[in-house]
C-alpha cells in the first residue's frame, strides 16, 4: 500500500517542479500555478498519513521535501502579491497579511487569503465611497442641469390616470411614453399614430422608426436619458419598489431629461416617489383620480365552467394553467383568448383583438393582464390565489389583487365591474378592500458609466461588490443583479478575457430568459461571434411544424439574434427577422384558436385530466372534497 501511494507523492512532486517553472518563466496563469501548487501539496499531504505508519523514513524524506517547496512557495506568492496588491489598489504589506501564518496562505493562496480577510472588498468599498456621489440622483448630470416639473397622477386601477397623461403627451411638441410591458409599449404607439401623433417604438427586441415622429413608445429599461423632450410619461410607476425591475423606474425618475414628466401610479407609492423626486429639487403636483366605475365582488358561488359568461376575465398564474383553462372551456364550446407571458406581442395583439371585437366570448390571462392592457373585461375571475414567482409558491399580494381585479368594469362598456374567486374569496375580499402598506424604499441599478470607471478588479468583482456596498441613502436599495452575476460565471475564461469590460457589459444586460438552457446556449454562442469579429450573428433555424412550445422558444430565439446584432452593430436582416417573427406568430395563433381544443377532459374545479369514460367532471379528489 505506502509504495503505491510513494509513487502517488512521486508523481505530485514532479507536477509541482513542472508547475514552478510554468510559474516562474510565465508560461501560465501564475493564480493557476498557484491553485495547482496548494491543491498538490494538499493531496501529498493527506497521503503522507498512511506513509508515516508504515515507512518513517520515507515520511521524514517527504517532509524535507514539502518544506524546501513551501518555502518557495511563500517566496514566489509575495511576487504575486505584488502585482494583486497594486491590483486592487491594497495597501498593507505581505508580511501583515500572512501574520507568520504559512499554513493559512498555503490554504487559500494570496487571492483566497485577501478575500477571506475582506481586504479585497474593503478596497472596492472605499472606491465606491470616494467615487460615487452620496445620493444616485447626481450620477445624472444631464437632468440635474434642468428644472423639471412632475405630475403625479394616482388613485385605483380604471381611474384615468394613463389617460390624462396620454392627452397631454399627444398634445405636446416632443415626447417618450415608458411602459412595463413590450405589449403596451406596442399598444400605446398603435395609439398615438392613429390619433395621429407620429411615434417610434423601441423595446429590447424591436425598433420601428416612424417618418417626421418626435415621440417615442418604448419599455421602461430603454428609456432614453440623452435626449431632451417637452413632456414623459412613466407608466405603473410603483414598481420602482420591485426588488427585480424596479431600478429601471428609478432610473427614470432620477435621470429623464425632460421639462415635465408625468408618473403614473398607485397611491401607496406616492410618498416614497415624492422623497426622489423631492432630493432632485424639482416641482411636484399631485392628481388623485377616483376609479371610473364601481367595483363589486360577486356574493354568489363561482363554478368552473358552468359560470363562465362573456366578458369574463379568468385569471391563473402559469402558461400551463392557461392552456389547461382554455382546453377545458373548449369542451363546452366557450371561445377564449389567451394571454401569457411566452407569446409573441403579435399573438398576444390578435389574441386581445379577438376577445375586444367579441369573437371570443372570454380572456384567459395571466397577472401580465394587471400591467394596464385595456380590455373589454365585465367581469375578473381569480382561479388561483398563489403565484410562483420565481423563488416559492406563495399568496397574492395585496397590490397584485387589487391590479388585477381593478380590470373590470371598463369605462363607457360597462357601467360596473365585477369580480368573483373560485376559493379563499374571504381573504381576497380582505385584500382586495385593504388600504394598502405604504412603499418605503425604491431600487437602483449599477449605472455602466460607474461601473467601467473603477480601476481595480473584475467586471463580475466590480458588480458584486457594488452590490455589498449598500446605498447611501436610507430609502433607497440596491437591486439584485443574479442575472448578470450568473451570466458572468457562465462564460469560458478564454471567452471571457477576449471581450472588453464594455462588450461583456452589453452582453449581460442583453433581455432573454438566461434560466432558458438553450436560450442561454444562443447567448453564449454569439458571444464567441462577437469576439471572432463576424460581420453577421448566425440566424436560428426555424421550423413552423414544431411544438407550441418550441414555437415560442425560436420567436425568442429571433429575438436573442436581434437584440446581439443590434448591440453588436452587427449586421441585420430585418427582412428575414420581420418575416419568421410574423409566420411564427401566425403559427402560435393558428394552434391557439385550432390546435390545442383537442386536449381532452379536465376536472371543472381543479382542471386536472379526467378520464374521457368518467360520468363526472371533476377528479375523485375534489368530488370528495364536496360529498363529504
């Protein structure tokens, strides 16, 4: 046994010799020799255990030659502090770091050693606090160099307040309207063009310029802040208090250059949105709308789908539910559109338009329908009463009750609006007449002007150490960054280090779903395009016989191509882009209102299969639930 595990340590002493001189000629990565020294002398280490019992002179010899390579070791790290001392701009002396602490450095290495003393991340923290601003707000030169106005417009969902905003922005010489969704971004250009305003659109996935337009629809994060316009409106202006999108809300908030700047939002937000734009020293106005039309929950029981009646909006919170709901109201013969969060703004525009012109008799949506979609809804019905959202399984907020109930009861269609729950409805009643918790803090982003400045570090070291830096404003927080984080670590090293800091940053902040494995795939790959110069990105293959849900997977597959060349400046068939994104859409639509009605018998309550030969429609489960 110990001369097999002699021969082990043999050959780990020659790996180290060869790991010196690689070291020492720089022939490699000195923090990869440096790695895979500690890791070699680790393993030599535990095995010389089973030496000791058995030979001691091979141990001693073992020993004799550890301690000659440790030496070198320490020797050839103080080399290597040096240059990450200077790095990262650490100013205490090597000797001070490894207080005669051989062992600890042999553990951790120099780098491992800095970050687990926290010498590293005191040197990024005292960056960012001698070279950011003490509030956000002075990271926006341009809109500090104007006095603005804002109007605050706020009060209950179908109160009026886009309305009134959007009468002033067609009214006004020049223009931007920022939206939460790309659908509405959409809707709301639709709109201005045919009321006769000229307006452009700009989403992370689409541009269309418009001859003579000096307005411009876009989704919030592309907010323009180079420019100067006469009147902005920020539409659902509370989520600036989303831990995950609010900083594009704050942004805007902080940075529009603009004369007069509309924000749109629920009042339990208007205190807090009050302090920001407050510290920026600009005027503010106040206009409370009352809801439109009367709002009323339903006394009586709701039964799926024997209560199901036009104009109905019924709410779930998965694409998997809305394609279950939809199949099951096929079954009676009861038209529905859909809406969820995967289908192509096309499909989702004819979906709407379908159910608006009354050739669907209903809506089945999912919360998306909250973020301000104008339909004609009499009635919301709430199926389910707990969301995923993305980390648990959990009840709707308050917020998010009162957002997606306020739909119905569209103004100048129906006089009141409706509301029903298929179960919990006392607590939802409890919600849905709640007066809301107040708003306390907003988010804000790293802006790439801050970030690319700071001398010291990595790109993925720079970002999350912004993000343990804190803010220096009470009421303000720092968003969360695990999307580019992840993006980060994703990436091959080689990749990595053959991309400017800038280009990675364009990348990480490119919009796709990077828990998407074969989206994430596409995003890597044309990374390495980018790097190897190409003129053009490589277009995704598309086939129009595929699976619904691989239909929607290439839609966004075109839109990854696009968005990477548009950032990229890349070369872009807009002909092709325009093409396949419109069969694609065609195709999702066609197995919408054809193609998926055929799925089958599903359990009136719960929508779960049933078998095609039950007397019954409902699963044994919930026919127990109600014979007991």
């Amino acid at each position: 046994m110990s001369g097999r595990q002699q021969r082990k340590i043999d050959n780990s002493f020659l790996e180290i010799k060869q790991a010196f001189i690689k070291w020492e000629e720089n022939k490699e990565d000195p923090y990869i020799a440096e790695k895979e020294i500690r890791l070699l002398i680790e393993k030599i280490s535990n095995m010389q255990t089973t030496i000791k019992k058995s030979d001691s002179h091979l141990y001693e010899e073992n020993e004799i030659k550890l301690i000659k390579i440790k030496k070198k070791f320490i020797l050839l790290s103080e080399n290597l502090y040096e240059d990450v001392s200077k790095k990262y701009l650490i100013d205490i002396t090597y000797n001070d770091l490894i207080k005669g602490n051989d062992e600890t450095l042999l553990r951790y290495g120099v780098v491992g050693l800095l970050k687990k003393e926290k010498f590293i991340e005191q040197a990024f923290h005292k960056y960012f606090d001698n070279n950011t601003p003490d509030h956000p707000k002075d990271e926006y030169p341009l809109a500090r160099s104007s006095k603005r106005k804002f109007v605050i417009h706020t009060g209950p969902t179908n109160s009026g307040k886009t309305y009134d905003s959007l009468v002033k922005l067609k009214n006004s010489h020049s223009g931007m309207y920022l939206a939460p969704l790309r659908l509405l971004a959409l809707e709301i250009y639709e709109k201005l063009n045919v009321d006769g305003t000229p307006c452009a659109l700009t989403t992370g996935d689409e541009e269309i310029e418009v001859p003579f337009s000096r307005h411009i629809s876009c989704t919030i994060e592309k907010a323009d802040l180079e420019h100067f316009y006469e009147l902005v409106v920020i539409d659902e202006s509370q989520l600036a208090g989303d831990n995950f999108r609010g900083a594009a809300w704050t942004r805007a908030i902080l940075g529009l250059y603009a004369q007069e700047i509309h924000i749109c939002c629920s009042l339990n937000a208007v205190t807090v949105i009050n302090k920001l734009i407050k510290d920026c020293g600009d005027s503010i106005e106040i206009v409370i709308n009352e809801r439109k039309t009367p709002l009323i929950m339903e006394d009586i029981e709701f039964k799926f789908p024997r209560d199901v009646r036009a104009g109905d909006a019924l709410i779930v919170f998965s694409r998997k539910m809305v394609l279950k709901t939809a199949s099951a109201l096929s079954e009676y013969n009861i038209k529905s559109s859909l809406i969820y969060g995967n289908l192509p703004p096309d499909t989702r525009r004819k979906q709407v338009s379908l159910f608006a012109e009354g050739i669907n008799e209903v809506v089945v949506s999912t919360d998306a329908i909250g973020m301000g979609l104008n339909l004609p809804i009499k009635r919301v019905v709430l199926m389910e009463t707990e969301k995923y959202d993305g980390d648990e399984q959990r009840i709707l907020t308050d917020q998010e009750v009162k957002q997606i109930a306020g739909r119905a009861g569209r103004k100048g269609i129906y006089p009141v609006g409706y509301v029903n729950v298929i179960n919990d409805k006392e607590r939802i009643i409890q919600q849905l007449y709640k007066f809301d918790e107040e708003l306390t803090k907003v988010y804000i982003g790293p802006t790439k002007n801050t970030i690319l400045k700071i001398r010291i570090g990595t790109l993925k070291e720079k970002l999350m150490y912004w993000k343990s830096f804190g803010s220096k404003v009470s009421y303000i927080e720092k968003t969360d960054i695990e999307e580019q984080l992840y993006l980060l670590d994703s990436l091959n090293k080689n990749l990595e280090t053959s991309l400017s800091e800038e280009e990675l940053y364009r990348a990480i902040h490119i919009p796709f779903d990077y828990k998407n494995e074969k989206l994430l795939y596409k995003w890597q790959n044309y990374l390495r395009e980018a790097a190897s110069n190409i003129d053009e990105h490589t277009k995704p293959i598309i086939n129009l016989n595929a699976e619904l849900e691989d239909l929607e997977l290439m839609y966004r597959e075109v839109d990854l191509y696009y968005s990477f060349s548009k950032a990229y400046n890349k070369k872009i068939d807009n002909q092709w882009v325009q093409e396949k994104r419109e069969l694609i859409s065609e195709q999702i639509h066609f197995i919408l209102n054809e193609g998926l009605l055929k799925e089958g018998k599903h359990c009136s309550r719960c929508l779960q299969p049933v078998p095609l030969n039950s007397a019954f429609n409902k699963c044994d489960e919930c026919f127990q639930k109600e014979n007991k």
